[in-house]
C-alpha cells in the first residue's frame, strides 16, 4: 500500500491536518498514512522517528497555510523556515532528495504558492512543483477526492487491496533469473524471455493512459535488464560513438518568430535527447572530451570545459542533462568528425560538404515540433490531460528514460520534445540571427523540462529575459556556460552553419 506522510506546522494548518488526515486514513488505513505525533508511539525518539517515516514515504503532502513562510522562532525571532533545525524544512529537503518519492504542495483555504527566493536553497525546487488545492467546507470533501484519485494514479499497484497489478521491479523466474550489474550485461541466456518482457513494457508505453510512475518505473527496468536498453536511438554503435535514430523533418518553409523571418530546409533530428552512455562515449573515447579541436573558438576558460557535472541519474538510457551549451557543441562537433571519419553521412545519401551535425537552430527546432505548417501547439497536437509529457505536472519531479512517452511524438517521430529536459539552441538569445561562440551570451533553449509546467512546455513558448531569476537568463534563454540539471541537448544533421 502507498505510504502518505503528512508535513505542517501546527500554528499554520493543525485544523486541516487532522481533516485530511481522517480521510485519507479511511482511504489508505492508518498503518499507511503519517501525522508526526500522532502516529509516533510514547517514549520514542521523535526526531529519528521523522527521519525514517520520510525516508520511506511514497508521497509527502506539504501542507501549506498563509503563515507557513513567516512563522517565526519566538526564542530567535527568527523564520523558522530558514533555520537549519527546523523539522518541516528538513522533512520537506528529505523528500525532494528522493527520486522515488513524489511531493506534493497542498494549498490550504486558498493560500499563494511559495517562490523560489522565498524559500531556502535547499527548498527551492518546491516552488516549481505544481500544488493542489484544499479548501474548507463545502469543497473539502471534493477536493479531498481529486487528491485520492491523484495518488492512486500514480500508484496503481500500492493504491488497491482487491489486486495486485504486476510491477517491473523484478521480473517472474519465467523471464530472468535476477537483473544483473551493467558490468555483466551480455550475460543471460535467456535473451528470448527478456525481449518478450520489453515488448509488452513497450506495448504498455503506448497505452495513453499508463500513469506517470509507471512510465518511470519501466524506463528504469529496461536499463537495468540483460544487455540494458537495446532501443536503436539509445545506446553506442560499433564505432563506440552515439548509434542515433535519425528522423526526418522533409518539409521546407518560412517560420516567423517576434517579426522575424527564417528559411528553413529539410534536416534529421535524433530521434531522442542524447543519452548519459552516448555523452560518455565523448567523455571517454581517446579523441574525445580533452581534445582542443572541439573547443575551437570558445572563450580561454573552455579550452576545454574544465568541469563536467555528473548527471543527476547515472542511468544510462536517460537524457545526459547538467551540460553547458559549450559541452553540447563540443559534443556535436566530435560526432561530426566521427561520422566523417566512418562515412556514415553516405548511408543518409547526404554530402559531408554541405551538412553537418550539429545544435538545431531555434527556428528549426520549432519547425520540427509544430510540424511545419500545421502549426501544433506541442508535438502531438493540443496539451491533453493524459501522461502525453514529463513536466511539472506529472509530479515525478525528475527526468525520465529517453522516449517513455511515445503517444507524444512529433509528426516525424522525435520523442520528448515537451518536457523532461529543456534543449539547447544553436542561436543566440537576444538576436537571434547570431551563433556566437567566443563570448558567454546568452542562449535559446526550447520544449521546458521536468520543472516547468505545460505553459512554458509549448512549442512556441519565448519568455523575456529581464522577467527571469536565473542569473539574468529566463526559462528559455540561459547563459552559455549554465550547467543546470534541467538543461540538455538533442542534434541535428542541418545544412552548414555559416556563423
């Protein structure tokens, strides 16, 4: 059963407390859902007892009045938000640390929703994940619903007691034995049981209704199975370089964009955001990361980037993300070479003279996503309340695998072009004709993220820098050398850059 634990402050929301917690307990039984004191037995550590009833949620339901940010310490007069002691802080920080469990903001009687500077750092991510509403009488019990209905979407398989959904988590013994370290992969025998499971957690993927958490759980399974995720588009060729499932964008045409106008031609974009096994491949290969060649033209401190932040999954189908734009170009510029190298421009028919691989422009990523001259709003047509993307409101509050959501692909068939990570541009920001390379300005980024709900999402969406709080970029311009965890790339083989 989904395990619930419930975070407030006493003189901010201990009325709603109590209510929401009867409810949910009828729901869930009581053994299931935490309230602090009142599920911590006599002569118990309350403070360890937190600590391991958060550890081991499923979902924290951080409730939040209107004095949740301003109460404060009456011994310090200071918020007790932002002391390093506070119990809900560190509730709350626990819960955002962990990938398998989902937090949710509850609003109470109408309250506003924190912002990130409002927040301590290590709450900050709060502000980005999309809240739910609790309103008192007559809409308590309504709302109350929708919230029950929502955690048992997320968690099918722990929500019923009738029946019990089959899981990814350890195949039956009639497929695989035991799923095996990455350093063993190649090593079962029973490959033919292991691609019969992939193709009905594929089949399962297609289904528009598969929750989020699902989504989630089969995309970490199949990197964890056998020889790991064997999807063309998603792992290492022959060559050790990137084997990427290109798509074709066939359609030529003119795009405007805030009054200006831009041609594009027809182009191959990946099929999936690059991988954290296809970036290690550049990180690896003896003529790869280190080498000057990739860094030409950039300022003096990127000769080459001195630091790589790891990526915040080290699984190795999903998306590399915490790259700087400069890692990204740099990235593209070595595949180039290897794809020169091993002639593989020849198996698309195209000549190396005239097209390279390299970042899309922000033109051409649009005209990619909106298919052309149809127009859509986001790849698959209009936003749907179905897991059609991974962004702020599927509460998984973190990237997935690569192509978890293929209902969603654009018309020529690239997959998570709304959501899950942000995607680097080649243009510059504020004018936009301009690739520069030698100085840190600032850059276009498309399609949001995890963290942006579906607004910022849409195909179209271009945000005022000034309105930003990122160190002077916005949500969809950012610094050249910005490594934030939302930030990736996906490549295109486009006719040369002449800038």
């Amino acid at each position: 059963m989904v395990k619930i634990f419930i975070s407030y402050r006493r003189e901010d929301s201990k009325p709603y407390a109590g209510r929401i917690y009867d409810r949910l307990i009828t729901e869930f039984g009581k053994d299931n859902v935490f309230k602090d004191v009142d599920s911590i037995p006599l002569g118990i550590d309350f403070r360890g007892k937190l600590r391991e009833a958060v550890a081991k949620c499923d979902i924290l339901l951080a409730l939040i009045g209107r004095q949740w940010l301003t109460i404060t310490n009456k011994e310090t007069s200071k918020i007790r938000l932002h002391e390093i002691d506070d119990y809900l802080k560190i509730e709350i920080e626990i819960a955002l640390q962990r990938e398998e469990c989902i937090t949710i903001p509850l609003l109470l009687d109408d309250a506003p929703m924190p912002k990130d500077y409002d927040l301590p750092s290590d709450l900050q991510k709060l502000a980005f994940i999309q809240a739910k509403l609790v309103r008192d009488d007559p809409d308590f019990h309504n709302d109350m619903s929708k919230l029950i209905a929502f955690i048992r979407e997320q968690f099918p398989q722990k929500s019923q007691t009738t029946k019990k959904t089959p899981g990814i988590s350890k195949p039956k013994s009639s497929s695989v034995q035991s799923t095996p370290k990455k350093s063993t992969r190649g090593k079962i025998s029973n490959q033919t049981n292991n691609d019969s499971v992939i193709e009905d957690l594929l089949k399962e993927l297609e289904k528009s209704i598969t929750p989020h958490r699902r989504r989630l759980e089969i995309g970490d399974f199949l990197d964890s199975i056998g020889d790991g995720d064997t999807r063309e588009g998603v792992g290492v060729n022959e060559y050790n370089i990137p084997n990427i499932k290109w798509c074709f964008v066939e359609e030529d045409g003119e795009l405007m964009i805030e009054r200006k106008k831009f041609k594009i031609s027809p182009f191959y974009i990946s099929k999936y955001l690059i991988t954290n096994i296809q970036y290690e491949s550049f990180i690896n290969a003896d003529d790869g990361y280190y080498r000057l060649n990739w860094w030409n033209g950039f300022p003096p401190n990127y000769h080459p980037e001195a630091s790589i932040r790891p990526s915040s999954n080290k699984k190795q189908n999903y998306p590399r993300n915490s790259l700087s734009w400069y890692q990204c170009v740099a990235f593209s510029r070595w595949l180039d070479d290897k794809y020169r190298d091993n002639n593989l421009f020849d198996a698309l028919n195209l000549s190396s003279e005239e097209y390279q691989i390299r970042l899309p422009t922000e033109w051409e990523w649009q005209w990619m996503a909106q298919n052309g001259r149809e127009k859509r709003e986001y790849a698959w047509g209009s936003w749907a309340t179905l897991p059609y993307a991974n962004t702020s409101e599927s509460h998984l509050q973190q990237i997935t695998s690569v192509g978890m959501y293929p209902k969603a692909k654009a018309e020529c068939g690239a997959l998570d072009v709304n959501g899950n990570l942000c995607e680097w541009c080649l243009n510059d920001y504020s004018d936009m004709r301009t690739i520069s390379y030698n100085k840190e300005s600032l850059k276009s980024s498309r399609g949001g993220s995890f963290t942006d709900d579906y607004i910022k999402a849409e195909n179209t969406y271009r945000s005022n820098p000034s309105n930003s709080r990122f160190g002077g970029s916005s949500y969809t311009s950012f610094s050249s050398n910005s490594t934030m965890e939302r930030m990736g790339c996906r490549i295109i083989i486009g006719k040369k850059s002449t800038k």
